[in-house]
C-alpha cells in the first residue's frame, strides 16, 4: 500500500499514469477510495481556486470493474462531477437488468463529454517543422500567444500566463505565429499536461500543430516520464494529429457535471 492522493492505495493503482498526473493537476484530495483487480474508484475534493469545488468521482480501469465498484459502495454523497471509464454507465445497465438493483445518480442519465486520456512516453520521429517552432518566455511571445489562440482554439482551457505554464508556438517565413501548444504542470516534478493546442483555420493540415506538440513533449520528457493530454473522442483530426507525435490512449472516459 502507497499513501497518495489522501488515502492508501495499493501501488498498481498509486502508480497508475492517470492517477499519478490527474492527482497532481487538479489537488486531488480523497475522502474514500475502492478498488478491485481491474478498477479503481475515487471520492475526491477539488480544491483548485479556479475550478468548482465539491465532491466528484473519478473511476479509471474497466467499466465493468468501476460499474461493481460504484455499486458496492454504498451511499454515495451528491457529487457534482463524474469521470468514469467509457461505457461504465453501459454496464451498470446491464447489471441491473441482470440483478434488478438502482442505478445510483447522476449514473442513471447519460454522460454529456466523451474523452480520451492521452499519454507520450517518446516522440516516434523528428517532425517536419521543428525548426519553426520556439518557446514563447517574454510578454511580447505570450501576447502574441494569446492572439493567436484567439483565432485558433479561442475555448482553450488553459490560459496564456497562467503560473507555471510552458509555451511554445510555430512562426511562418514572416514571423507570423501560426500554432500555438501549452503545457501546464502545478507540481514540481509530476507530468506536464498539454493543453490550449491550437493552429490557424487557415494553416491546418500542413503538420504545423504536430511539430510544436512534438517540440514541447521533448521538452516535459526532460522533466518527467510521460507527457498526457486529453482530447474529445470526436475530435479525429487532433487524434491523428497525436498519434503522429507519439501519443496513445490510457483511459478512455466519460464525464458529467
């Protein structure tokens, strides 16, 4: 048994990726947890200033593992946030038409947000347009960051400026910022988590968004094992784009609020 994220865990689980990053990212902190051979369930506060605090529950293995495990808990506390395995609220489904036992809320409405966690342990290859790409440290890079996403990926989650975040953005023969990658990492020493990747409409598909997520996955790869990310399910240009670089998907999920 580990102690982490507030609570003992068996160290399959403790040094799970998803749970050594998302703990960090987000001030994990559990009032419970369960697991089983193949799933892990999870209690949590969220204490980040930004984010809405409360109880959540996040599930990471199989769906069916996290289905018994939500099951066997007991009384669950109203949460306000959900991430489980995708396809949990499935077999919960099938449990109950097998067993005739409730569904727990919120499990008995659908999950709005399909996601998939992503994590890079290497970069497969150099990639065309590397060399196009730079950090962006002063206050005239990052405003020209800010502008940039403004056009590209204007609902990026993270914010240009934000404290320890890393930003790098690929220029045209001009000069010109045409893509732009952050990297977020709240602790010291945990895996950095890419976010607000965002090229240009009119620039896309010319390999420019993999060349800075390539750059800056050397560069967090210097400071941690892994690299992760998360992308929506549907999105399968960025998904392509990820593969290319060397990302593979850890857990898939399925989330409420």
């Amino acid at each position: 048994m580990i102690a982490a994220v507030g609570v003992e865990l068996p160290e399959r689980w403790a040094a799970h990726p998803v749970v050594v990053t998302e703990s960090a990212h987000h001030a994990w902190d559990a009032t419970a947890a369960w697991w089983a051979d193949d799933a892990l369930l999870l209690r949590l506060h969220h204490r980040v200033p930004s984010e809405p605090q409360g109880l959540g529950l996040y599930g990471v293995g199989s769906p069916e593992g996290v289905a018994r495990l939500l099951l066997g808990a007991g009384s669950l506390d109203p949460v306000g946030r959900t991430t489980m395995p995708r396809g949990t609220r499935a077999a919960l489904a099938r449990i109950v038409a097998a067993s005739g036992v409730v569904v727990p809320a919120p499990f008995d409405a659908p999950a709005p947000s399909q996601w998939d966690w992503m994590s890079a342990d290497h970069v497969l290859v150099p990639v065309p347009g590397e060399d196009h790409v730079e950090e962006l440290t002063d206050e005239r890079g990052l405003a020209e960051a800010r502008a940039a996403l403004a056009v590209a990926h204007p609902e990026g989650e993270l914010e240009v400026g934000e404290p320890r975040s890393r930003w790098w953005g690929w220029r045209d023969d001009d000069g010109v910022l045409r893509a732009v990658v952050g990297a977020d990492r709240r602790v010291p020493g945990a895996p950095w988590v890419l976010g607000s990747i965002g090229t240009d409409p009119a620039w896309r598909r010319r390999g420019i968004a993999a060349a800075t997520t390539a750059v800056a996955v050397r560069a967090g790869l210097r400071e941690a094992p892994i690299v992760a990310l998360g992308m929506y399910a549907d999105n399968d240009a960025a998904r392509r784009t990820y593969a290319r670089v060397g990302f593979v998907v850890v857990q898939e999920f399925e989330s409420s609020r």
